[in-house]
C-alpha cells in the first residue's frame, strides 16, 4: 500500500508579529515548524503502514524553499520512507487554488497511490480548502475531519468523521484523500537513527522537483496565477474597557437602561 501525505512549513504562531505600517504579517526572522495537523496526518499514515505491513511505503510532499529541507528531514526523522520537495521559484506566492495544483501535480508524478492523508488545515491560513481541492484535482473522493480510519479490504477504507453535533461513519472506495486533525492521533517523535538516515541517504530518500518535473508551466504556478491575493493582514482594534455595575438587581437594571437611552441605543 502507498500512502501519501502532505506537509507545509509554517511560521510558529506562539511568535507571530505584523509590520504595523502595512499590516503585512512579518515572516522574516519568524521560526518555522511543520503545520502540527500535517504530522497528525503523517503520523496516520505511518500507523496504517505498520498495520498492514508488507511492503506499505508513506511518501511526503512539500512545497517550498530549499530552507524547507530542514523540515522535510523532520517528516524522514518520524519514520516516512521518502519525502519529495516542490522547490521553484514560481511556485511562489500561490494561493490555495494554485498550491493544490501544484501538490497535485507532485502526487500525481508519484503515482500509483492507494491512499493520500492531509492536514485538515494550516495554522497560517485556517483555510480548510487545500486536501478538498487537491481530491478534486486527483479526481478522487474526499472526506474531511476524519478522527479515525481503518482499512476493510484492499479497496475499501472506512473512516469516522467529526461533524459538529456528532461523528459519522463512511466507506470509501481507494484511492481517496483525507483530511485529518489533533483528535485522530498523538504524533510520534523523530528517532535519531532515523534522522541520521535522513542525512546519510538523502539522495535516496528526498527528491527536489522543479515546475518542468512535475509537468507545470510557470504561468500555472506561484502568486500570478493565483485569482486571490491577501493585500493586508491586520489585528482589529481593541475595543474599549466594560463597565461593571453594582448595587441591587433593580439599581443594576435601572443604571443600564439609563446608559442605554443615553447612547441613544433604546428610548
């Protein structure tokens, strides 16, 4: 069985900062993790991969710099068998739209996938669009917030999703994609064998893959070919200091009214 997983690099939000003449959040000196719900869905597929055994791969795809190799030896470090890098300069600056096509054409350039498994969304975005979206690129149906999975045959997957007042239970054909979060799991640590493998075997285990690799032109990829574009990300203003009211119910009751008709809010 192959498996394929996603995984993105992000800024570490527990030290986020926005320039204030722009409002443009500032990337530049910011540490960078592995988006935590990609490890969720990493730490899946290798969890299915040890269960059935045989010669079941977990191959992950990434997109960004040739910095993100650091991250991407994180994903080798907690047990996947290969990892591939989308690095090109014109992948640039995509949106969600343009980011799943180009995932997509990564994936599609593995090939013979039984099972793709992403985050169910990134912590810089919280868009939830990119796994739908590479599904539906793929041609292949999707289930989203999936909170467990178990295998029934070797064409059948079926998988409990969260919904918002309760789970449901669904069977789906393979291959599919899914996307999945903190409650399906507890992400494994790196092991240190494993990170020296990563680094003693790197041309085996990570493949760098440019726009002509995986079959894009340039002016299908990056901040270009993206329909939509964040012109300025900004915190809202603080809103001003509640007022607490004392004495009884009635002389509570009655200031606030008061202070209503005041503000012209009630007559």
């Amino acid at each position: 069985m192959k498996i394929v997983t996603t995984a993105k690099r992000v800024p570490d939000t527990t030290d986020v900062k926005t320039d204030p003449k722009t409002g443009v959040l500032i990337r530049t000196g910011i540490p960078t993790i592995v988006n935590p719900d990609d490890l969720n869905a990493l730490e899946a597929a290798l969890q299915l991969r040890d269960e059935v055994g045989g010669d079941s791969t977990v191959e992950t795809v990434t997109m960004g710099r040739d910095v993100t190799i650091i991250k991407v030896h994180e994903l080798l470090g907690m047990g996947a068998d290969h990892s591939v890098l989308l690095s090109d300069r014109c992948f640039g600056g995509a949106d969600t739209l343009v980011c799943s096509r180009t995932l997509a054409a990564g994936i599609e350039k593995i090939g013979d996938y039984d099972l793709v498994i992403t985050g169910h969304q990134a912590i810089d975005g919280d868009t939830a669009q990119v796994g739908p979206e590479i599904a539906r690129r793929l041609g292949i149906p999707c289930v989203t917030c999936v909170i467990d999975i178990k295998l029934k045959d070797e064409k059948t997957i079926e998988v409990v999703r969260e919904l918002d007042d309760g789970t449901e239970t669904i069977e789906a054909p393979l291959p599919c994609l899914l996307t999945v979060n903190s409650k399906i799991n507890t992400p494994r640590y790196m092991t240190i064998n494993n990170i020296v493998e990563s680094y003693n075997s790197e041309d085996e285990l990570l493949s760098v893959w440019n726009h002509e690799e995986i079959g894009l032109d340039p002016t299908e990829c990056g901040l270009k070919a993206s329909p939509t574009q964040v012109v300025r990300t900004y915190s809202p203003a603080p809103k001003g200091a509640g007022e607490m009211l004392e004495g009884t119910v009635p002389q509570m009751a009655a200031s606030l009214v008061g202070k209503l008709a005041e503000k012209h809010l009630i007559k």
